[in-house]
C-alpha cells in the first residue's frame, strides 16, 4: 500500500518509445492535469500549480491553433 500510494502522488512522462523523461511531484499528491501552451497545470484537492515547459508537443499545438 505504501508503494501505491507514493505511485499515485506523482505524475510521470513518457516518451512514445516508453522511456522516462520526468516526474513531477507535488505536496499533497495531484488529482489531475492538464497540458497548456508553454507548461502544464497540475491539481490537488486543495491546490493548482502550474509547471513551465519549454517543449511543445503536437497535440497542444494542434488544439491551440499554434501551428
């Protein structure tokens, strides 16, 4: 269970080829995030926090318009 819980307190990122580019942990673990043109916004139940990405990836491109 400790395990388990340590697991779900942090977000991971993977590249499409399944390596591991980072973790982002948060006090009070995360409960959702959501990626936005230059970062993304990760939640808790009593926080947001906003990390800052210097990498676009397609997919926020395309939804934004930022082509």
């Amino acid at each position: 269970m400790r395990l388990r819980n340590y697991l779900l307190m942090r977000k991971y990122s993977w590249n499409p080829e399944g390596v591991l580019l980072g973790v982002f942990a948060v006090s009070g673990g995360n409960a959702n995030f959501a990626f936005v043109p230059g970062g993304m916004y990760i939640f808790n139940e009593y926080k947001l926090f906003k990390v800052t990405l210097q990498a676009e990836g397609r997919e926020v491109k395309r939804d934004f318009g930022l082509y």
